[in-house]
C-alpha cells in the first residue's frame, strides 16, 4: 500500500511539473487546494492507465520497439497522457492535454521527473 502512495505522489509531482513547464498541459482550479485535489485525482488515472493500458500497448508494438530500438517508446507515453488528458475530460477534472507534440515533451518530462522522485522517496513496502 505504501509503494501505491508513493508511486502517485511521484505521478502528481511529476505532473504538477509538466504543467508548470508546459504552456499546452493545463490543470485549472478555484485555489491551491483545489488543484492538489485535482493534480491527485489525475495522478490516479495517469496510474491506472499506465497499469492497465500501457502494457497491452506495449506488447502490440513490441515490433516497433525492436525497430527504433525503444524511441517508440516517447510515443507510447504521449499516448497514454493523451488518453488520460481524455479520461480526465470525460470524469470531469480540469486537466487537458492540447495536441500531440504537448504530451510528447509531456510524457518526456513527465518520466524524467518521476524516476528522479522514485529515486528519492522511499519505496518500502
């Protein structure tokens, strides 16, 4: 349970990041404690599709994997934040991806800052 905490407070940090450095990553809200709220809820969607979809993506691309020796991989997490920017639409929480080009630095930076929080906070279980 305690790697589960973890892990989405390094998916809401690495998010808040993401918006804080991108123009196209939006998280609107009414006050700070609000966005928190937000910046949480969208790390637990972020979380689930990472769980649940990005495997499943993965294996149907492995070939492509293969092909570019893992730079498809940049692409696959631009899809996944798109997907989350999406679901994140549809649950009603004000977090929004504007194109492509956005969740690909996005998910950029998003992987960069996550395993650097991963590395500090502890993981323990």
């Amino acid at each position: 349970m305690k790697n589960f905490v973890v892990k989405t407070i390094a998916n809401a940090g690495a998010l808040a990041v993401a918006v804080w450095l991108l123009d196209k990553i939006t998280l609107t809200g009414d006050s700070t404690g609000k966005k928190i709220g937000t910046l949480l809820l969208v790390a637990l969607v972020f979380g689930l599709v990472n769980l649940l979809v990005k495997p499943i993506v993965k294996v149907l691309t492995f070939p492509l994997f293969i092909l570019t020796l893992g730079l498809v991989t940049l692409v696959v997490n631009a899809c996944m934040l798109l997907l989350t920017s999406w679901l994140c639409d549809q649950l009603d929480l004000s977090f929004h991806v504007d194109g492509f080009w956005a969740a690909l630095l996005g998910g950029l930076i998003i992987s960069i800052v996550s395993w650097a929080l991963n590395i500090v906070l502890p993981d323990g279980d």
